[in-house]
C-alpha cells in the first residue's frame, strides 16, 4: 500500500481538477493521502477534500511560517 503522507491537495492550484489528479495518483497507485495541516485557512479545504475522498486525510497544525495565525481553539475543535 502507498500513502501520499505529505501532499497539499489542498492548494489552489490543485482544487480546478482535483478529481483528475486523485484519479492520476490512483492510477499510479497510491491508495491514500494525508494532508499535512499548514495554516489555518488551508483547514476548511482539507476537511472538505476528506469529506468528499474516503482516501483522503487531513492533519490539523500549522507551518512554522504562520505560527501568527495560531489558535488554540481552532486547534480543540478538530483533534
């Protein structure tokens, strides 16, 4: 079994043809995704993705970069 551990199917650039490249990365064999959780406005997206892909995952955090965005609540509400 592969699992994409660190894939940010999340990003914009992504989100036009997210079905084609779930399909593609299928295809080639993965069998799961997980995406890392990086900031915050990212979150709504990951969840949606797992919502509407059983293969895929989300990981709540935040990147280091955006650690001004940091909400402990945010953070409660998902783990």
């Amino acid at each position: 079994m592969i699992i994409d551990t660190h894939c940010h199917l999340d990003n914009e650039a992504y989100l036009s043809d997210i079905d084609g490249v779930i399909t593609n990365a299928k295809e080639s064999g993965v069998n799961a995704f997980l995406i890392p959780g990086a900031s915050f406005e990212t979150l709504k997206r990951a969840i949606d993705l797992s919502e509407k892909y059983d293969e895929v995952f989300f990981a709540v955090g935040i990147h280091p970069y955006d650690i001004d965005e940091y909400d402990e609540a945010v953070i409660e509400k998902y783990v």
